[in-house]
C-alpha cells in the first residue's frame, strides 16, 4: 500500500477527452485533468482505475471491503454501486492502481481512505475500448 502523490495519476484519451467536457467541475477534478498522464485505451494497463471500473477498496480505518463502479454523473446509482466522477470517492479513485490509497472527504467534512484492493473490471482490459 502506497500513497499517491499529486500527478501521478493515468487517464486514457477517451476519459480524458469525455471529462473535459462535462463543463464546470471541481478544483480537485481540474488539478486531475491537468496532471495526469493520458494514454490510449489500447496501451493503459489493467491496474488503472479507468472510467466503468468496478473496484474492491478496503477502508484503512475499518478495513470493510466495497465495490465501486466509476461512471459519469448520468448513470451514477450510489445505492447500487455506482459513483459519479464527480463524487469525492469517484474523483479521488479515477487513474490511481491497484496498491494505491485514495483519499476523499465525505460532504460532512469526514476523511475517508481506502486502499484499491483490486480492479474487478476494467473495460479496456476486456477490449472495450468505447466506454
């Protein structure tokens, strides 16, 4: 388990592409589209977080086990699993690896930090290139 530092996160073309045209969205989601490394969806590796990720994230604090799929706001369903990008959990996850350790406030001002235990699925390690 390792923490991340700021910049070393990995975008595909097409996430990156389709998040920059959400329109007006948060600083830290900024400061991600700014920094991260883009790469095509053919050439990113299957232990990168990408946009319809279905992720295992252990809490460090509890250590209760989650699964989370990473979607645009349009087809988020928090109760089934689903987080926005634009969530802080959804922010915070996007391009980190498998190992990693993302943190992210809840909206009362908690801290929230889980370790990506593993990456279930990832579109582009299946082939899909368009999602």
């Amino acid at each position: 388990m390792h923490a991340v530092v700021h910049g070393e996160r990995t975008l595909t073309e097409l996430d990156f592409t389709r998040l920059t045209k959400l329109g007006p969205v948060s600083s830290t989601l900024s400061d991600l589209l700014a920094t991260a490394d883009v790469t095509s969806a053919r050439a990113v590796s299957a232990d990168v977080v990408t946009m319809y990720s279905r992720v295992e994230l252990v809490d460090v604090a509890t250590h209760r086990r989650q699964m989370l799929t990473i979607c645009y706001p349009g087809d988020a369903e928090p109760a089934a699993g689903f987080v926005s990008v634009l969530s802080p959990v959804g922010n915070s996850l996007l391009g980190l690896k498998t190992g990693d350790v993302a943190r992210w406030h809840t909206p009362n001002g908690d801290e929230c930090t889980a370790e990506i235990a593993s990456i279930q699925y990832q579109p582009e390690a299946t082939g899909d290139y368009s999602k």
